[in-house]
C-alpha cells in the first residue's frame, strides 16, 4: 500500500533533531557522490491578470540508501505591499490555500511509497538547514539571537538553534507588532528563553550572537551596518534568499553547503545556480518577469571566502577560526537532497505507528510499458 501523509502527520511524527539529522546524513553522502540531487526547476506562465502568473516548481533527488523523491509546488504567484514591506505571495485556488506535494519511491523496487504534504516538512528543512549553519559556523558560546519575522520560517528556526546552541535570550522584530509580541511570548513559553520585542530594527542586532532574516519579503530585509563582529548570519526569503550587499561584503567565512552535481558525462552543465526557471513570454507580455532581479537564480555569493561541508566533513577546512569573525551560512542548490532524506524520516515513522490513509499501490501501476 502506498501512504498518503498529510500535515498532521507529518508534525506529528517528525521531530528538528530527526530533520537536522537526516539532512547531515543526506549532505555526507552527497559528498560521498553515493547520493545525487538537481537544481529547483521552475516554469512560468503568464495568467489573465498581468499582476499574477502561474509557477509549477520541482526539485528531486535520491540516495543508494534506499529512497528517491521528487517535490512538486503548484502556485499563483504575485507581489504586494505590507506594512511598508514588499512580499511574494501565492495561493492554490484561492488565497490561504496551497498545493506542495512529495511523492517518494523506493530506489530498490521502483514502487511508489508515500505521497506527503509539504508544508510542515517545508518549514522543518529550512530551519534545518539554518540550523546546521549555527552548529558548524557560529560561536559555541552564541546565546543571543536576533530575529527579523515572526512567522512559520522563525519557529523552525527557533526550534534548530535551540538544538544546537543553548540559547538565552530572543530579540525579535517584525512589521505587525501583535504577531512579533505573539512570537515573542510563545518561544518564552516553549524554551524558557528571556524574549525581547523590539519596536525597532536596529535593536534586534544589538549584542546578538545570531542574526536571522526570517521573512516572505521580496526585497532584502537584513542591514549589514548593524551586524556586529563575531555574529553568524542566516538569511531565508528576503531578497530573493540572500543578504544584502553591506552584510556580504562584513562576511569572513562563508559556508555553502554544497551544489548539486551536473549530468553524467556532461560536467560543464553544473551550475551554482538556486533555481532555473523556464518562462513562457508571449508578445502580449513581453515584459513579463516575476522574479525580481530579471537574472538567474544566484550562486556562491562568495567564492573567495567560501567553505563547503565538504571540506568540514574531511577535515579540510574548519570554517570559523576567531571569534571576531563575521560567518554566513546558506545551503547552495541541494534542496533536491532534502525531501527523500526528510521524506524517507517521515514515511518510516508514519508507517511505524499506522499513521496515514492508504492507497492500493496498484492504482499507479500499469501493464502498459512506457
């Protein structure tokens, strides 16, 4: 039987430790070439009205360990002002709703497991990932993290740090300050953490250890002016996922997870590239472009001060060196590495207490070869 998981399960079964973990485990192997993943792929294509287009958006990869699995999203994407701050926004069928599945195989029978929500396991692998930039690059003693959102993408993140840093105090920020005060008084709650909501910006950097842009924001949130010396630096969203130019240019040590490799005997196709996006312009709207830069998704934002877990792993490199340097980490193009290792926790957990609706596997199969 072939299990449909849906989100309840997935918070259900799955815990941040279980994510950081899987997600090491998938990188190491990455490393090891015994696993492979590609770059987000995304098509775009003009809808009726000139302020939204349609995205289909895919990513996938698979590991000699067992499993494969391909994530696919299917959005209304557009842009819009709030609260002073421009953000992407998309829906599936109407605002609020949204479609993001994970179909995972077996790499050993061919045989479809498991079809997953992504929306929990979205949020788990981001903050995930953050949180693997904080255990090898930040300040063992880091106990002060400043937040910059107070959605979905900062309680994963919350949720990472405090696995791997034994955090003390939070001082967030965000534009709704009944959200930023909700956040604040939930994360105190949750992690006995001293919480501070800042009415301004500028006191989320002050004295922190960790600096975390955590919104939806179209344009880059963080300010590098106030990022102090010894901070590490994890950005999600703002920007097209990356900081700001006065932030990179601080940055000592840079860690990028990784890339994804290029097609079997076509190495010159590797690409650093975050996404690669294929857009239908008609004449009516030859203009059309959602994504904000016009360019391609970016790639090592510095190659002259980067590190990979690679080089962590062999012993290569050890990232930080001194605790005055500033360090920023962002994962690189892997997310296809994320969903069969994050997936795979998630089926074998579901399937273990009986969790999830069943389908007859024999409802995908067929007698008819393609």
């Amino acid at each position: 039987m072939t299990l449909f998981i849906n989100n309840d399960v997935v918070r259900d079964v799955l815990t941040m430790k279980d994510t950081i973990d899987a997600l090491e485990k998938s990188y190491r192997e990455l490393a090891l070439k015994e696993a492979v993943c590609r770059p987000r792929v995304d098509i775009q294509i003009p809808t009726s009205d000139d302020k939204k287009i349609y995205q289909w958006g895919t990513m996938e990869g698979g590991s000699q360990s067992g499993y494969f699995a391909i994530r696919m999203k299917s959005d209304v994407i557009y842009e819009q002002e709030y609260n002073g701050a421009v953000t992407q926004e998309k829906y599936c069928t109407r605002p609020g709703m949204f479609c993001g599945l994970i179909l995972l195989t077996s790499t050993r029978t061919g045989e479809p497991l498991a079809f997953i929500n992504d929306g929990v396991l979205q949020h788990m692998r981001v903050g995930a990932d953050g949180g693997i930039g904080v255990k090898y690059m930040s300040r063992e003693d880091s106990e002060v993290v400043g937040m910059l959102g107070s959605g979905g993408m900062a309680r994963s993140h919350m949720d990472a740090f405090m696995c791997v840093r034994k955090l003390k105090r939070l001082q967030v920020y965000s534009p709704t300050p009944a959200n930023r005060e909700a956040f604040a008084a939930e994360m105190q709650a949750k992690y006995g953490v001293e919480a501070v909501v800042c009415d301004n910006p500028r006191d989320v950097y002050r004295g922190a250890d960790i600096i975390a842009g955590l919104t939806d924001s179209a344009v880059p949130v963080l300010n590098g002016e106030w990022v102090e010396k010894g901070c590490h630096v994890v950005n999600v969203g703002g920007g097209g996922g990356r900081p700001d130019a006065k932030t990179l240019d601080k940055v000592d040590v840079y860690l990028r997870f990784g890339n994804a490799p290029g097609p079997w005997g076509l190495p010159e196709m590797a690409i650093e590239d975050e996404y690669i996006t294929y857009a239908a312009q008609p004449k009516f709207n030859a203009n059309f472009r959602m994504k904000r830069s016009g360019k391609r998704g970016h790639g090592a934002a510095l190659p002259d001060r980067m590190v990979t877990l690679k080089d962590i792993f062999e012993g290569t490199n050890r990232g930080r060196t001194a605790a005055t340097q500033i360090t920023y980490s962002e994962r690189g193009n892997l997310q296809g590495a994320q969903f069969w290792a994050v997936g795979a926790v998630a089926y074998e957990k579901a399937k273990e207490r009986g969790l999830g609706h069943e389908i007859p596997t024999d409802w995908l199969l067929q007698d008819i070869r393609d």
